[in-house]
C-alpha cells in the first residue's frame, strides 16, 4: 500500500489522444515531510506520520514544533497517518515523499472531509421519499413521517432513525479511483472523477482496498509545442519574406 497527501483544487476536463473526455479532479501533491515512522517494538505496528503544508511557528505551539524539529522540518498543517507497506523501508525521517510514488493507471482511494450543507430535512440527508401530494389531502409532503413504528409498538424511538439535522462535514472516502496523469514537478495529481471536500480541502491518497490496484489508461493529448517546431516556423517566414524581396527587386528591374 501506498499514500500520499494533498489538496483539492477544483475539476476540469482532458482529452485522450482518441478524442475521449475525462473528467478529473486536480490534486495539488507537494513534497511530504516523514515526521515520524512508527515501529512494531515501540508502537506495535507500521506506519508513517507524514506532514503536509508549512505553518508559521507564531501560528504553532511547543509540542508541534519540537515534533517537527526532530524531522528538520517546519510544523505541519495537516498530518496523518499512512500504512504505507511500499515505502516504509526506504522512508526516512525527514526525507520527502513526491507526486511520484503514484503512477497513471494507479486505482486509489482518496478520503477528505464533505462539504457541509448545514440542518436539511430527512429527503436531503437521508434520500427519503416524499409524502402523497395528490388531492390536497396531505400537509405533510417533505415532513419526516411517523417514528415509532419499528416493530416495538410502545412509542419507543429507536436509536439511528433517520431525522433532519446536520449534514455533511464529516469524514468520507471515495473508492475506486483512476489517477489519469501525475507531475511531480509541478505538484499535481489528476484523478478521474469527484472527490470529497471543498476547494482548499486537504485528502489522503491512498492504494484502494479494491482487488484491483492499476488499469491501463490512454494517452492524454498534449498541447505543448516543442521549441524546434518554433523556429522551423520562424525560418520559414524569413524565406518566404526574402523571395517576395526578390521577386518584387525583379518586377521593378522589368519595369524599368
């Protein structure tokens, strides 16, 4: 298993070199700190603590920093912990995990906290169905319906029966995902499809639990022109600008 941290930016849309559409969402990865790894004698199991984002040390408090200290390291905005069976025994406290230990075709499971929706009633929460709207002769449309009437028939209210209340703003994973592209230089991730969380919305990336770890992907097309390509054109012009030279030095001689 592998996993990284990082940040949601937003969606957008590429295009395979077959004139496919895929959706993604684009995952800022910069480089994670090792804070700590954790041992089978000394925490009885393994693990690695990685760190992601810098945080001022006015913005800090003791512990933080002295954690961060033993790593090298500035504190940490956001910091969890990773099985990461693959990279345990290369990580070392202090060294950076890149964008890289992930691959296009890579299947993950990235986990973030939901966007929060505030108190909504059971329909919105829940995936409820509505009341009988026809004939006028129900008020109660969108209301919750009766709640005692589990089987127990003494006006006893079970425990986790749906009602309205918050929702959203809690811990969610979605599975299954594709990574598309991955550039470790510029920090960046592509997955295929949505993920959790708003915009600025910290994620863990991690290997899916799914049996199935890498599909193949296409080829993404690529809107880059190399430099060559440039100065052929800008040759060319020039060519074309001294024979329209020539030929009008021509036509005056004629002329005359």
């Amino acid at each position: 298993m592998k996993g990284i941290l990082g940040r949601k930016l937003g969606m957008t849309q590429v295009f395979t070199e077959n004139g496919n559409l895929i959706p993604v969402t684009v995952i800022e990865v910069l480089p994670n700190v090792v804070l700590q790894k954790k041992t089978t004698e000394v925490d009885g199991y393994e693990a690695l603590q990685l760190g992601y984002e810098d945080v001022k040390e006015h913005r800090s408090n003791k512990p933080a920093m002295g954690h961060a200290k033993k790593a090298n390291t500035a504190p940490k905005h956001f910091i969890q912990e990773i099985k990461a069976d693959e990279l345990y025994a290369t990580a070392e406290v202090g060294s950076e995990l890149k964008a890289d230990v992930f691959a296009a075709g890579d299947v993950v499971d990235v986990t973030g906290i939901s966007k929060g929706k505030g108190y909504t009633g059971t329909i919105k929460r829940y995936n409820a169905h509505r009341g009988p709207v026809s004939h006028g002769g129900s008020k109660n449309i969108r209301h919750i319906g009766s709640l005692a009437t589990t089987g127990r028939n003494n006006g006893r209210i079970e425990k986790n029966t749906p009602m309205p209340g918050q929702d959203g703003g809690f811990t969610t994973t979605n599975q299954n995902l594709t990574i598309v592209k991955v550039d470790a230089e510029e920090g960046y991730i592509l997955v295929k499809g949505n993920v959790p969380g708003p915009r600025k919305g910290y994620l863990v990336i991690k290997t899916t639990v799914k049996p199935v770890k890498h599909v193949d992907v296409e080829e993404l097309i690529s809107y880059q022109t190399e430099e060559p390509v440039v100065e052929e054109v800008v040759e060319e012009v020039a060519e074309e600008a001294v024979v329209e030279e020539v030929v009008a030095e021509e036509a005056a001689a004629s002329e005359e």
